[in-house]
DNA sequence: CGGTACGAGGAAATCGGATTCCTAGTTTCC
DNA sequence: GGAAACTAGGAATCCGATTTCCTCGTACCG
C-alpha cells in the first residue's frame, strides 16, 4: 500500500461496494439490518482499499472523543512514569487513547493543558504527581481521577499507594526475622512520603510492645543522606561492638543503599548484625547494592492501571468518590535475609 | 463556574451577542471583516460563557487535528522518556497535543498503535526506541521522525545522539589530563551505544598516535559488570603497583560506578591512579558515585525538540530526509578531575 | 389475492465549527 | 442624484462518519 494518492473515505468504500455510505456503516460497525453477503462485501472492499475510519468525524457526531488526558504535574518522572504507563496500558484495552500532558511543575503549564484537554472534549482526565503529598483539585466538565498524588477535596476520586501497609510489611517481616531494635530513616521530612510510613512503622512496632531505636532521622532523598544518617545513628560506636540496633528501615532504595554502604564501611555486616530495608523496588538502587535490598514494591503501574479503570467506570456513568489506596508486595531481598 | 449545564457551543456564544455562529467564529479567530466592537462583544460573551471551541469539530473540517503520535517502541524507559518530554515539550509550543503510544516491543501492540494513530488523521508521529541500534520504518500516510532509534530505511528522517562525538571529547578531556593509557569497557558488544563509542575511542587515540590499553570488554550494562571488569583489565595487579591504565572510559555511568567502587576496594585511587568516565549523566549513578563520575550527557531532552521541530517542518511542507545527528555535552566532575 | 409485516438499504439530518459566498447598507465619486 | 465600490455580517456549504427516518420490495397470512 505505498500509494496512498489520498486517504481513504467512507464513499470511497461506499462506491466500491456498490452500496449507499451509510450501508457502510451499519456493515463494517455490526449495527443496522443488512445481509451477510453485503457486510462480506463491504467489508472486502474496506480491507482493499485499507480503509480506516476517520476518528475526528466519529468523535464529534458521537460527541465523545475516545481519548483521556494523562496530565503529570511534573515531567513524567520517577514516580509519575509508571503510573502514567499502567494508565496507558490499560487504556488501550478499553481503544482509548492517551493525551499526554506534562506540566513541569508550571501551573500556567498546567492551566494551559487544561484548557487543551477540554478543548479536545476528553472522555476524562488523570492526574499524577510526583509525590503523594494532596494537590489541588482541577476544574472540568469530565470525570477527573488522581492517582499517586490524592485530590485536596476528598470527595475526587483519588487512588494512592498503600504506603502505611507496605511499612507494616516491613516491620511484620524484621520482626518474623527476631529483630527488635528497628531504627528508621527517612526523606524529607515535610512529605508524607515520609512521614506517613515513620508513622505506620511506630505503630506496627507499638502493636507489639516495641518502640522504634533511637529518633526518626530526616535528610535529603539521596544515598549521600543514607550515609550520613547511619553515622549519626551509629553516633561513637566503635568495631566490634554491638551496634545499638539491628536494623534499620529506610524511606527509599536510595537511602538504604547509601546506609548500606556505610554501614559495611564502618565494620558492620548487613544482614547478620543489621537489617536493612528499603522502599520503592526501583531496580538501579535495590539490585545493585550490595547487598541486593529487600525493599517494597509500590506497584505503581497497577496503581496506575487501577486509576484507568475508575476513570473508565466515572466515564461509563459509574463515578467513585473518595481515596482509594493499592497495595503494595514486600520483596525480601539479602539485605534481611542472609544470601537469600 | 462549576455549574456547567452542558458544554457552550458556538450558537451559545452567537446567541449571547446578538449574532451569528459564523460571525462569532470570525471575531474569536481575527478573521472576516468585523467591526472592532462587535469583536469586542463577541468575545465578552465568549468569556462570559468560559467558551472553548471543540477542536473535534475543527480538526473534521481542518482536515488536521493539531495531534502528532509518539510512539515508543518500549515502555518509555530511561532513554525514550526523556526523548519523548522533550518532544513533548517543543510541540505545545505549536498548540499541538501528543498522544503517547506505547509498544513494549510489541509488534502487535506496536501496529494497533499505529492504526489507531493513523484512525486519529494525527499530523506526524514521532517514533522513539531503547536502543540507538536502527529499527524498521512504519508505514504510514503522514510524516514521521525517528528519534534515538534511527530508521533502518536511510531516506527516512531521524535523529540520533552524536556518540561518537561524545566518545571524543571524552578522549580529548582525558589527554588534557596527561593520560595515555586509555581502556574501554562496553555494555553489550551487538548493540551500537557499544562499539560506535568504542571506535570512536580508538580512532580518536589514533589520531594522536596513540593506542586503547588492553582489550576492549564487553557484557551486560550494569554495575556488576562494570566491577568484573575492572577485576579483568587489573588482571593479576597488587596494591601497591601501578595500574597498567591511567584512564579507564566506561560506556555507561552504571558501569563506571561499579567500576570506580571496584577501583577503590583493590586500592587504587581515583582519579590520582585512574581516571573514570562514564556516559549518559543519569544523575543517580552519576552524582552518587564515589566520586562523581565525568560523564557525557547526551542531551536526549534536546534530542528530542530537535525531532519535534523536524516534524512540525515536515507537516508545514518541509521534509527532511537522512540521519541528523544531536550534539552530546561533556560534564566534568570529580572522577577526572580531583576533587573539582 | 389483497393487505400487513418485515427486511434491506438508501436519503437526509446531525455533530460543531470554519469558510465561502452573498446580501443589504453605507460611502464615494462623477 | 445615481452608479460603483466597499463593508459588515448573515446564510449556506463543507468536513466524514453515524444514525434516524423512509421507502421499496418481498414474504406471509387471512
């Protein structure tokens, strides 16, 4: 099919087939009353003439345009990325297709995208972000789900990792492995990134008559913050001696890799005298330290994914409201388990 | 305005200003001839009723729908992502929105996206790989750019990162310095990002009569390798001695990470006794490796807009045809430079 | 055998703007 | 003062597919 003097229409079909364009239609969309031989034919004389129906006209008489706005606050990101793919995947499914729309954290950016997506009479819209701190809400006349970072108006619908669970996970494992001194370290300390898992690690260890080792630290989300975080932890410890805990729970992969790495160089083996976790699977940190990190893995595609079929469900006439949370799953990985 | 009984068409606007939808059409669109104050009065009521014209409806009748595909041949991964925000980017700029379309090596996946882009009469698709490693054109009746994976047919336009340039200034930075004796470690030897940056080393060394130290090594694109690899170009060395390189050029940042930790356990130092390069400035490998690594940003982002601009070239009537290549930038840190 | 019912397919309206064409004023100029 | 020129704005057409409404023809039934 190089030549393609222009492109194909509906008439073009119509013609070929000896039919009106409207028998085309009701032949090659299984609607209407017609005979078989003439759907066989008209849909022959589609398939010869390559025939792709043209989806700008089929949106604006069906008045919906088969198409969501994924809009990310940021530019696609670390966090965002795999969202935005689970969304896309899912979506595909369901012929939808995906505007993509990154903001870069300009809320003119944003507001412009906006505007562009309803202009395009969307279906519905996505919104991600790059951290799971609440944002504020956007305006349209379509459903509109949040994914990873929730809406400020609780009444969205908004889907979140699960990130209190994905800690308690951690803790249930440490403690199945009989540690019982747990330290934590955590990001920065205005995100709820961080925060929030502090807290469901508190409280997984109150559960069971245990407190956390020494404070909560917060730093910077970098494995430079990780190393540091375990000198201060380890405070005038010297070789040999037991170190005042055994384990530490770190908000991220990079963390722990950095804690990691500190740790072996202070003299201290990781599993067999401390613990170590960390959070996100991002497979560059968790895989390359040494040792590989047991760690938790968001699941964010399925987030993602999950988000695409509320967005689907709202766009059916089936709207959900509220914060929905998606589980995360534990890898257990050498860095608690000796050379699991 | 968050009683939106229905979405405002034109007629509503016309209605609210006392004329007609052609005239209303005019005036928002600074065509026909009006008189100023009607202007002014129509798009009073254009604002007052939050009108936005449905670009469904005008792509039917523009014969264009201001959308260009991106089609990722992976999942949008760690080269093609930046790739395609860089796109991204340069398009809004011409008030054209992008719809994502991931294959994930797929090459049903890959076709579906394809129809379906083609069903959306999108104006071009900018189409993006995981590897620099040339891959098969699409077909398709409108234009299309290749970024990063260049098209295998070489009539078609794309856009690839200049690595053999990178390769060079790396070369270049590194006899600044004094070395000579310059080694090269490779991620997989059947992929270009490889051998291209590993010719362009030896010609580059040849030319100042030099030669590679040792052979050229090839393996996975890891930091494993990158260690095993420094194990293997040491050879049967002691602490103590000198490196039979001063220079070692990796082919990524994760290689040269584990490349420089390895260093470092055998008691080498860097970049006193070897200096270490990677390629790609991925910050997380780049920034937190011991010590920073000197690296080559390919400037994918740049990439690209580049490919974006061709593109809107070609759908405005001007095609370029051939492979155009995109500067890299040399970044300069501590893995060559002391503690620069 | 005439009338109803149903099946197949075509004609026409629709979606919402853009654009072309046309008409009614107004102005200019002879 | 009347014709030509120009202007402002409206009416009509178009984009390409869907969908509703009709019509025509055949089969069935009393």
């Amino acid at each position: 099919m190089a030549e393609t003097p222009g492109v194909v229409r509906i008439t073009d079909v119509a013609a070929l087939a000896g039919v009106s364009p409207s028998t085309v239609s009701k032949a090659l969309n299984d609607t209407g009353s017609l005979r078989p031989a003439t759907r066989a034919r008209v849909r022959e004389a589609a398939e010869r003439l390559g025939f792709v129906p043209d989806a700008t006209a089929r949106s604006l008489s069906a008045r919906r345009s088969f198409t969501v706005g994924l809009l990310s606050t940021d530019s696609a990101g670390r966090f965002s990325l795999p969202v935005v793919l689970g969304a896309e995947n899912a979506l595909v499914g369901g012929q939808i297709s995906a505007l993509l729309a990154t903001a870069r954290h300009d809320p003119v950016r944003e507001q412009h995208h906006v505007r562009s997506l309803v202009a395009r009479r969307v279906d519905g819209i996505i919104v991600t972000g790059r951290t799971v701190d609440p944002r504020p809400p956007i305006h349209v006349p379509m459903p509109v789900v949040y994914a990873f970072a929730p809406s400020q108006d609780p009444d969205d619908a908004s889907v979140v990792p699960d990130d209190a669970a994905g800690m308690r996970a951690v803790v249930a494992h440490l403690l199945s492995l009989g540690r019982r001194r747990i330290a934590y370290v955590g990001g920065r300390g205005d995100q709820l990134a961080s925060t929030v898992r502090h807290d469901a690690l508190v409280d997984a260890l109150g559960e069971h008559g245990l407190q956390r080792a020494g404070d909560p630290l917060y730093g910077e989300w970098s494995e430079r913050w990780g190393r540091l975080a375990v000198d201060l932890l380890l405070g005038d410890h010297r070789p040999g001696d037991p170190p005042p805990f055994d384990a530490v729970a770190f908000a991220s992969d990079q963390l722990a890799r950095g804690g990691c790495d500190r740790l072996r160089d202070r003299g201290i083996r990781v599993p067999e005298d401390v613990a170590v976790t960390g959070y996100d699977d991002w497979d560059v940190m968790a895989l390359a330290s040494r040792p590989p990190l047991t760690t938790v893995d968001p699941q964010l595609e399925r987030l993602g994914q999950r988000a695409a079929e509320l967005l689907l469900a709202a766009i059916d006439g089936h709207p959900s409201h509220g914060v929905e949370t998606s589980p995360p799953r534990l890898v257990v990985r050498a860095s608690t388990m000796g050379d699991g």
